[in-house]
C-alpha cells in the first residue's frame, strides 16, 4: 500500500521568506512517481512538478525548488522568496506499481502568505 | 477554454435524493479519473476510464455510485439515495496516454470539482 505524509498541516509566513513544506512517502515499489499539486482557493488542483524514483536529481524552476531524497523518502518543495499569490493548499502525491495510474495524496499543507 | 469542466459546480439536495454530476476532459485526453475530496483531506481515488472502459473501481466506490463514459468523452458520476457522509467535492481529471506508455505517469489535469452538500 502506497502512503503519503506531510506533517505540516498549516504554515503562515511573511512575503519575501522562504519556506519548505515536509513530504514524506512509504511504498514497497521500486518504480515509482512523486507529484506536487497546488490547489487556490478556486479548488481546481494545479500540476507542478512530477519526479520518477529513479531520478534523484534536484529541480528548480523559477522561485520553486524540489529535493528528492530516496534514503529518507523524502520529497520536500521550497519556495524561495515567497508572494501572497502563493496561498495555496499544496498537496504531495505518489503513484506506483502496477496501479501508476492512479495517485495517493498526503493530506495537504495549506501555506498562507501574508503581505 | 479547453480545460477540464464539471457540471454543477454547486449541489445542494437532500438525503435520500439522486444526484448525477456531468465531466468534459480535455478532448483530446483518452483517461479520465474521478476523485473524492472532504474537508482537510487529499483527494482520493474513485475510479478510472480509459475510453469508454471503467477499468478500476475503488473500495471507496459503494453501490450507490455509478460512472459511465458511454461515448469516451464526457462521463457522469452519479449518487443514488444520498447520505450526509456523500457530502464532498467530486474532482474530475483527465490525461492522455503517451506515445510507448502503457500507462500514464500521473500527471492529471483536473476540474474545478462539483461540491455537494447532503442535507
């Protein structure tokens, strides 16, 4: 069975910090994905990044940074001098095994940036 | 727009009462997924077309629900004789199959959601 934690339930910060929001995952495969999803208040889940198990490799895009770690089943997101369009509920997912089509969700971090 | 849309976005009704939510992938998206989302929780996996094939149910899925894709377009979710506990938002998603992939890496386009509400 697949599982996705993220520890964080609520995280509030002032524009221009910096914050990390914590993803921890467990699954048996050894092929597998791992997805951020950001979702506005307008509801509609916004695909950010995806990062198969067999790439460790870091990625940055824009102000947005990911840090894959298989050693401690991590997958932790950064977001570097954070904006209050920011605000969002931020959702780690995993999807694996012969089920890759589907994804299993941590139960979000809702990140508050105030101005 | 050619997004993912869902229809209604809103549905109020009362216990016991049918409901029949509507979703348009992406036209050119052969997968689509509905998930259930509650309050301060993750979505979770309903079921999964691929065409007009349902090829996976979750648990989650009782006997009260139904989803078709008659045509592998559009497809409809519906609720029969509705309890409080269906209250959620019911997220819609599709995504294409890539060229040499047997199956998709996940990367969903979702809809804005139908929330209803169970009175």
């Amino acid at each position: 069975a697949q599982k996705v934690t993220q520890a964080q339930t609520e995280i509030s910060v002032v524009e221009k910090e910096d914050v990390t929001l914590d993803c921890v995952y467990e699954t048996r495969d050894t092929t597998y994905y791992l997805f951020w999803y950001k979702q506005p208040p307008s509801g509609e889940l916004v695909f950010l990044i995806r990062r198969n198990s067999f790439d460790e490799q870091n990625e940055i895009s824009g102000r947005y940074s990911w840090n894959f770690q298989k050693s401690t089943s991590s997958f932790n997101f950064t977001i570097t001098a954070s904006q209050v369009v920011d605000s969002a509920v931020y959702f780690c997912a995993l999807s694996a095994g012969g089920s890759n089509y589907k994804l299993t969700f941590g139960k979000g971090t809702l990140l508050t940036v105030n101005p | 727009d050619t997004g993912v849309s869902q229809d209604p976005r809103h549905k109020i009704t009362k216990r016991g009462q049918n409901v029949t939510f509507r979703c348009d992938p992406i036209s050119e998206h052969n997968r689509l997924y509905w998930y259930r989302q509650t309050l301060g929780q993750g979505p979770e996996f309903l079921t999964y077309f691929q065409n007009e094939a349902q090829l996976e149910k979750s648990r989650l899925l009782s006997d009260r629900f139904s989803a078709e894709r008659p045509k592998g377009s559009f497809s409809t979710l519906e609720i029969q004789r509705t309890e409080q506990g269906d209250s959620a938002m019911y997220l819609c998603a599709s995504s294409p199959q890539l060229p040499g992939q047997g199956a998709s890496t996940g990367e969903l386009f979702f809809g804005e959601g139908s929330r209803l509400t169970v009175l």
